[in-house]
C-alpha cells in the first residue's frame, strides 16, 4: 500500500509539472522547481521518515539500489557528455576560467565550515575535512539550463548561453574529483583501501563501457539498441553496488569509455538514454529526498552558512573566471549570477557519500547540500534577472545611438 501511494504522488506530480496549471506567470517559484525537478525533491523529503513517514527507514534502505541504478545512469549520461573532440579543442584559458569559478566556489564553502564540522564531528579529523570537501564540491557545481532556456527564448544571446552551458560543464570535473577523493577518506578504515574501492570502480566502468561499446557496435534497430543499452547500464549501477562501490564513478567511467571508443556507436546510445533520462532523474532525486532527515538542527543550522558563502563564492569566482577567459569565450558581464543554479549533479554527488560512507556526518552534508540546492533554485531565478540586465553606468545601444546625434 505504501509503494503504491508513492508511485501515485509521483505520477500526480508528474502530470502537475508537464500540465499548463503550474503557470510560470502566476507561480514562478513552483515552476521553476518542476521544471528542474526539486519539486520532487520536496515531495521525498514530505513522504520520507522524517516528515509524514510514508516510507520508513526499511523502505528507504531496501530502495537503495534503485538509487544505485540512478546513480549508475546519472554517471554514464555525464560521461558520455564528455566530447573528447571537442575538449582537445578547447583552449587553455576556457579550462582555467572553469577551474577559477568552480575552485574560489569550492574554497569559500569547504574552509570556513570546516570548522563548525570539526566540533559536530564523531570521526576525527579526516572525517570532517572529508565532509567538508564534499560541501565545497557541491558548491563548486553550477547548472547551465537557465543560460539556455534564456538563449531559447531569445532573452540571451546565443554565444552567451552556450559559453555558461560549457562552464558549467566543465566544472563537473572538479565535484567527481573531489567525491572520488572523499571516498578515499571515508569509505574504508584507510586511505589505502579506499584509493582501491575508488580503483576498482573506475576499472568496472571501463570494462562495462567496452563491452557495450562490443554489443552494441553493430546494432541497427532503435529498439534493440535500446534494449541493450539499458541492460548495460543496469550492469554497471548493480555491479557497482553489490561490490559496494562507487555507482556514479562507475558510470561516468563506462559513459567516457563508450565515447572514445564506440566512435557514432556512442552517438546513438546517448539518444537512446535520452529517452529514459528524465523519469530516471525524477524518481532519483525523489528517493534523494526521501534520505533527508528534516529534523536534524545542526543541519539547518549550517544550511543558510552554505547557502551564503556559495553565494559569495559563485560571485567572486565569476568575476576571476571573466577575466581569465580573455576573449576565448563570450559570457555575460555579471557571470556570477548565472552560476547560482545548482543542478542535479550535487545532489548525486552528496546521495553517493551518504551512501558510501558511515556515519551522522555523511548524513548531515547530504541534508545542507539537498536542502540548500532547493534554496538555491529558487534563488537563480532572480539571480539571473541581474545577467540580461546592463550593468549600471553602461551606455545602452539606444542611449549611444542619442549621444552621437546629438553631438
């Protein structure tokens, strides 16, 4: 009875975010968040143990390999995102612009809540430096949907949208590094074995990308393809979490390994994921939800912390990052405020940790970050207002055009 109740909310809420009743006009807020799926965020958190408690804790641990599969899906979709043509192509000052917004961003997060971390920590001291490097790589990452959506709509010029959607693409590197480096702290009794679990999952991703690469070389038929693709991916997400891996590291190293290896085979793949990327990004993040514990104080205590100092992160690391980019790359003059969008890969990133590694503080960053990734989306909606608008003292093309025929 509870799973059906579950299944029903979601696809209530399903047909409530593709219907015309969530009107961007009248309700911004809530449209904005179904139109990136937090909406299902909140309605985890809602049905979850701590809030009404639909699910309990036995049915959210029994659903974590489904979260796995997601995970595992999550990370072959991002790796094969990954163009290998076009990386090499890209110049040097496009990589350190990246590095320069989402590293300031990463800093300004993870030093500064060290601290309050050390004191709540029952883990020592790698336990709370590990806890804190995830908060800051949640923070490091941005979400580029609101550049293009401008760009769509013709708010935004289309250099401009694209040159935020590469930035914000580019900075995934530095969360899966910095997750990649937490699990190796936290997810074994030492360092050394968790160099070999983190090993051990980019080992399976390969060998799970070339064998698909293999059976779907010569695949003609969509349906077929598809078929294969998501037994595929289904292997590497539940391979993974029976070795009590890492699902996305696999998968984004599954996803890397078809793209430079399956040639236009990886092309059709990534089509064919398409297909299921968002009924498996929703049902993702509502089980995401459903693992925050809502009553943890210290929690929110440290949530408007993380949301401020992102902030100020995003804005400082905009600004370095425009300066770098020297002329490489065309972007808004106020960069920062279209960074503030936090996407769905933070939310992966912290579900991973939680996952992985024991303990009440793995459990408290993913609460700060899922919580704070909500605040933050609601937050980029105005935020982006300020990047279509002209900086104050700019001379409009209209003002200008009025000067010279007056002179």
């Amino acid at each position: 009875m509870q799973a059906l109740l579950v299944f029903l909310s979601i696809a209530a809420l399903s047909l409530l975010a593709s219907s015309r009743a969530l009107d961007p006009g009248r309700f911004p807020a809530l449209a904005r968040l179904a139109a990136s799926g937090f909406l299902f965020v909140l309605l985890g958190i809602l049905l979850g143990p701590s809030v009404a408690g639909v699910l309990t804790e036995r049915n959210v641990e029994a659903l974590r390999p489904v979260m796995a599969l997601g995970l595992g899906t999550a990370g072959v979709l991002l790796g094969l995102n990954l163009e290998p043509r076009l990386l090499r192509l890209l110049p040097r000052p496009v990589y350190l612009s990246a590095m320069a917004h989402s590293g300031t961003a990463f800093f300004f997060v993870a030093l500064p809540l060290l601290v309050p971390l050390l004191f709540t920590s029952g883990r020592g001291v790698l336990g709370a430096v590990g806890a804190a490097a995830m908060l800051g790589a949640a923070a490091s990452l941005s979400s580029g949907h609101s550049a293009v959506l401008a760009w769509r709509a013709g708010r935004l010029d289309r250099a401009r949208g694209l040159g935020v959607a590469l930035l914000t693409m580019l900075d995934d590197a530095v969360g899966l590094g910095v997750l990649a480096l937490a699990l190796m702290i936290g997810s074994a009794d030492n360092v050394g074995e968790g160099l070999g679990l983190v090993c051990l999952a980019l080992l399976l991703g390969v060998m799970c990308g070339a064998l698909l690469a293999f059976l779907t070389h010569g695949l003609k038929d969509l349906a077929e393809l598809t078929t294969v693709t998501l037994g595929g991916v289904a292997l590497v997400g539940g391979a993974a979490a029976y070795l009590r891996v890492s699902p996305l590291l696999a998968g984004v190293a599954c996803g890397a390994t078809l793209a430079v290896v399956g040639g236009r085979t990886s092309e059709r793949v990534a089509r064919a994921l398409g297909r299921v990327e968002r009924p498996v990004f929703l049902v993702l993040v509502f089980l995401v939800g459903c693992a925050v514990h809502a009553r943890d104080y210290w929690a929110w205590a440290l949530m408007p912390a993380y949301v401020g100092l992102r902030f100020l992160g995003k804005m400082a690391g905009g600004r370095l990052a425009s300066r770098l980019v020297q002329q490489t790359l065309v972007l808004p003059p106020r960069l920062g405020y279209a960074l503030i969008a936090q996407g769905g890969l933070a939310l992966c990133l912290v579900a991973e940790y939680g996952m992985l590694v024991p303990g009440v503080l793995a459990r408290r960053v993913l609460d700060v970050v899922v919580m704070g990734a909500v605040v933050n989306e609601l937050l980029a909606g105005q935020a982006f207002q300020h990047v279509m608008e002209p900086p104050r003292g700019a001379l409009t093309p209209s003002s200008s055009d009025g000067d010279k025929v007056a002179a």
